[in-house]
C-alpha cells in the first residue's frame, strides 16, 4: 500500500529536480549525499516507484516525477504558506476579535482604537458589539466577546477590570440658550427648568438618582427617554435640560447643543476594559486592547 510522502521528502525531492544532481542538492539542503539518497529512496519506497532516472552526472524525472512534481509544489507551497498565516495569527497580526461595549463609549473610543490597530495589524478582523451594560457582562462571561469596554461594575470573581479613563456628566442645554454662555454651572441649576432623563433601562438613570439624592437636589423630570439621540433632539428643541456622561455626546447631533462642567459635586463613570479572569485574550485581542489604551492616552495627552 502507497504511504504519502512527507513535507521534508516533498522538499527534497524539489530541489533534486530544480538541480537535477544529488551531490549539488544535498550541498543546498545541508545534509550528506549519502542522506540524501536515502530520503529519496525511501520516498520512491513509499510510493512505489521510481521518481528519477539516474545517471552518473545528472538525474531526470521519470513519468511518476513528472506527475508528483505539480503536487509536490502545491503541497509544500500550501504547507508554508498555512504555517505563515498561523504565525501571523500567533504574532497578533491576523485573526478575529468580538468585542462588546455601552454604545456610548464604543462609538467614542473604538474608531480611534481601530485605526491604530489597523496600522499594526492590517489583518487583523473585528466585530464590535454595542449593548447594554448586563448583556456586554453576559457576552464576556459566555465567551461571545473577547473583551469589553464598560463602565465598572461590582466586583466579581470571574473577571478582571482595568481603568481606561473617567467620564464626568455635564449638562446638556440649547447653544442659544444663556446657560451655554457659561463654562461651568452649579447642580441646582436643574432644579429650575423641565429635565429630560433616562428611562431605569439605562446604565446612566441610578448614577444621576443616587447623585441627586445625596445633593437633596430635587429636579421636574418632565420627561423620560431611552435614546440617546432622542435625548439631544429633544434638548434641541426646547424642551428642557439634561445631563449625560461626556462620552456620550458622541452618539447625538451637537450642532445645537452646549455642555458644561458642573461644579460641586463630582458625578463620574469610571470606563475600562473588563475581561474573564480564566481566559487569556488571543494575542489579536490583546494588540485591540493595546490600541485602545494607547487612543485614549493619545486623546488625553491632545487635551
């Protein structure tokens, strides 16, 4: 029975027939003639038949030789070239990472973040997923995403959580309207004109309850929304205030708008990357991490 050749025979038997002598192609391989020949014996062993017509100066296929030789180039071209892309992939330059995140921060951060992964690792594919806060936890701890970017939760066992940056709430009012003039206002300014909140779905509603109730600030929360943009149009119109993390203006029509710092009390989001403690990121994921602290400190350094 026939026993396929291996890639090291495939290999030699190539560079005989590129030089069509054994003594030469032994010398381009680095191994003895003697070893040579053996390879190719054994390999003519295998398959059963003669590859090369053998005389004192030079060697010539035989019909067998002629019809490996084509397979032979595709096999070991195929061979090469399947380790060369999985060192790629070893190397961080290519294969896939998923991703997840709060809408607001992916699209604030991610854009940044892939442009620098995609000068280091042009072939590397990525799937950003924005969610929720509990889903873009489930999606980590179930293995759909690599990594996230999410506002810090409570401690848990399973994963580990970094800090990227802090995002602080502003306020959010018309350009036109006389707030805007100022570049920071007090918290007490929500108490004297209709609020525009988030519906409890949000991430961001118990931050600005529990703000609100330890300031004893009482705002006239006219109405309540569960988009962001909704959120701007809705300012944009008249019809009311608002107060949003800073990241998150990146996901309304600001043409309109004005945000303030508010001074007083400190109301912030603490943003990082959150990952599976039992799971190492691939080293693709580990180079989109890198690229995403390395946007952030760019973006900060710029301010």
């Amino acid at each position: 029975m026939r026993r396929p050749p291996s890639i090291k025979q495939l290999e030699a038997f190539l560079v005989i027939e590129a030089l069509r002598n054994v003594t030469s192609a032994a010398a381009r391989l680095h191994v003895s003639q003697p070893a040579l020949s053996r390879t190719l014996r054994l390999m003519e062993e295998d398959l059963e038949t003669p590859l090369f017509k053998r005389s004192t100066r030079v060697v010539e296929l035989t019909a067998a030789g002629t019809a490996l030789l084509p397979v032979a180039k595709r096999l070991v071209g195929e061979y090469y070239e399947s380790f060369g892309d999985l060192g790629n992939v070893l190397d961080g330059q290519a294969g896939r990472v998923v991703l997840a995140g709060l809408p607001s921060v992916v699209v604030a951060l991610m854009p940044g973040a892939l442009r620098g992964l995609a000068a280091i690792a042009p072939h590397v594919e990525v799937k950003v997923l924005g969610l929720p806060e509990q889903q873009v936890l489930a999606a980590v701890r179930d293995g759909t995403a690599d990594f996230a970017v999410v506002t810090q939760p409570a401690a848990a066992e399973w994963f580990r959580f970094e800090k990227i940056l802090v995002d602080e709430y502003v306020l959010l009012c018309r350009r036109d309207d006389p707030l805007a003039r100022k570049k920071v206002l007090p918290w007490t300014t929500l108490a004297s004109r209709p609020f525009i909140g988030f519906t409890h779905a949000s991430s961001v509603r118990p931050t600005l309850d529990r703000a609100f109730i330890q300031m004893g600030l009482t705002v006239n929360v006219k109405y309540e929304v569960d988009h962001l943009s909704l959120i701007g149009a809705m300012v944009a119109a008249g019809l009311g205030l608002s107060v949003l993390p800073r990241l998150a203006l990146a996901l309304i029509d600001c043409a309109e708008l004005a945000s303030i710092a508010l001074q007083g009390r400190v109301v912030e989001r603490v943003i990082g990357s959150l990952q599976r403690v039992d799971t190492a990121l691939s080293p693709a994921a580990a180079k989109l991490r890198e690229a995403l602290f390395e946007e952030v400190h760019s973006t900060q350094g710029r301010e």
